[in-house]
C-alpha cells in the first residue's frame, strides 16, 4: 500500500518527549488552538458517540478544544474529501474506521486513494452479534450452521447494502462455513436496528450487527444473540465466536483518528502518543462501555498491520458475492 502512512516514531527521542520533533529547531508546540474532528456520520449514532467520546477525551489532555463535526453522506466520501483538501497542520483531523477508510477499498471510482491519508491509531472496538429469533429454535452456533447448510436459498439473512461492517462478518460467517453467499436468501434493510427487529419478529432468519443493536430485544426476550466476535461487558453471558469453536469470527468495528497524507511526523506523534496515554482511563472506557464498545488502542506499526490486514480481508469476502 503505497498511499499508506502510519504515524509512527520518527527517531526514538519523540516517543520519549511530545516536543522533541518538528519545526526547525527541532521542537512542535503543536497543539495551540482548537482541533476540528470531522465526523463521516450523522449525529446520534455509535459511532458518532464514540467519535465525541474520544474527542473530549483527547482535548483534556492536549489542553485544547477538539470540536466535533458531522460531515455525512456519500458513503462517507464528504467527509474523507473535507479532511484529505485540508491543511495538513493537524487542526482538521477524521474520526476515521472501517467504513470511511478500509471499506472504501472497495468502491470504484473515489476522487482519492482509499489509504492515502495518515492513520494515527484505532482507539475503541466493538463486537458485532450473530442474532436469531427467540422463536426460531436456534439455540446455538452449531443449530444456526446447521440450519444455514440444510437449504442456504430459504434461509433469510438481513442485509444492510454491502458497506458495513456488519454485512462482512455475515460474509465471514458464510466463508468459514463453506456456504456460497450466492445461495442465500438476502432481505435488504437501512440499519441495524431495523435488521434486529426483522429477526426478532422472524421476518428474517438471522440479523448480525454491533452487539448495542441487540440489546433492547435481548432485554425483553424477543431476540437471542448467539455469539459476539468481541468483547463487550455489557454483555458478559454471551459467548464468544472463539469459545463456541470459531475463532476466525473475529470482525470487529472500530473508531480512531486519522489526518491528511502529508500531516507533519511530529504532530502525528503528538496525537498518537496521547491516545496510547488514554488506554488505561476509566472515564472514557466508561464512556465506551455504556455503547457497547471498549478502549482498544492501537498505532504505530501494528495499526499500519492492522488496517492492512482488514482491507485484504474485506476484498477476499466481497469476491465471493456476485453482484
């Protein structure tokens, strides 16, 4: 990935010192005013939250106003775009994740390379949840395997239009199982939580999403969520994918933060080095339990691994679904 550029260290004195790099005596100030935090979504969502989570989070610790600004639309190209056009000072920042970065990878015709921006870190994770009908008779992983390979063209699954994360850990799901996703019954839906009301009604056989959307109908017993691909402490009684046998349903969704592709080294460090300092903060992982989510911090080397890894993934799934 050519475009690809990670904001890790430059030399080893800037992950020792925040003003050890930068201008030409060596030294950033950086930051000195208020941060814009474009937003690739629209107010009120998780991610959403999470993004204004994360930007209070990180203004208490720079010292600085991190201001918060939904730019939707376009799957979220506004928003990349508006960030990518702007001055690479680090005062224009994305609340970036799967759907505004690794996922665009898939979509033909951007006005800009998917990769050539600067990713500085994830911050916080979320599971996704493989969900049934409490009526349906599924019980377990291995009932929903089975009833998925006995007829894939009567089994419905719920479909949010192929640019979510949610759509490709279905997609994961049907791999490892060796079920053809061309065989499957798909039922088009806007959202999560309409997908979730679908399953538990039993207009659909299977919904899967962040766990969040399963919790008002796991609550009154109308939904069952079979396994989540992750942690989520709101939800300590469902299994993980990995204790039931499936450790390769592993898809996650995450929020972090990136900039534009030429965004100064030193600044980068800046920001990177703050949010690694939030790991162990227990107001904001409060803060990302109450959506579902937990402080998952990675920069550096092993976020470049990361975001790598995640985008072959997505293009070895989207393969397998003709259009």
């Amino acid at each position: 990935m050519k475009h690809l550029k990670l904001a890790s260290a430059v030399v080893a004195a800037c992950a020792l010192t925040l003003t050890a790099c930068g201008d030409d005596d060596g030294e950033t100030d950086y930051p000195t005013e208020a941060i814009d935090l474009t937003i690739p979504f629209g107010a009120g969502g998780a991610t959403d939250l999470a993004a204004r989570a994360m930007a209070e989070a990180l203004a208490d610790e720079l010292g600085q106003p991190v201001n918060p600004t939904n730019r939707e639309g376009a799957n979220q190209i506004t928003a990349v775009s508006y960030v990518n056009d702007a001055t690479a000072d680090g005062y224009t920042l994305l609340a970036d994740g799967g759907g505004s970065s690794t996922l665009q990878s898939l979509l033909e015709d951007l006005p800009y390379e998917w990769d050539d921006r600067t990713f500085i870190a994830r911050v916080a994770s979320g599971s996704h949840a493989y969900a049934v009908s409490a009526n349906s008779g599924i019980e377990t992983m291995d009932d929903l395997i089975e009833a998925i390979q006995e007829d894939p063209s009567s089994f419905s699954i719920a479909w949010l239009g192929g640019t979510s994360t949610s759509d490709f850990t279905t997609l994961q799901l049907l791999a490892e199982i060796d079920v053809d996703a061309n065989d499957i019954n798909w039922v088009p839906f806007t959202g999560s939580g309409d997908a979730m009301q679908a399953a538990a009604a039993g207009d659909v056989d299977l919904a899967v999403g962040g766990t969040s959307a399963t919790a008002a109908l796991y609550s009154s017993g109308d939904l069952i969520p079979l396994a989540k691909t992750g942690e989520d402490p709101n939800f300590p009684d469902v299994p993980l994918t990995a204790d039931e046998g499936f450790p390769e349903l592993d898809m996650i969704y995450w929020v972090g933060l990136s900039g534009p592709a030429d965004l100064d080294d030193a600044v980068a460090e800046v920001l990177a080095t703050t949010l690694e300092g939030l790991s162990d903060d227990e107001d904001l992982a409060a803060s990302f339990e109450d959506l579902g989510m937990v402080v998952d911090v990675l920069t550096g080397d092993e976020f470049e691994v990361y975001i790598e890894t995640e985008a072959e993934t997505f293009a070895e799934l989207d393969g397998a679904l003709e259009d």
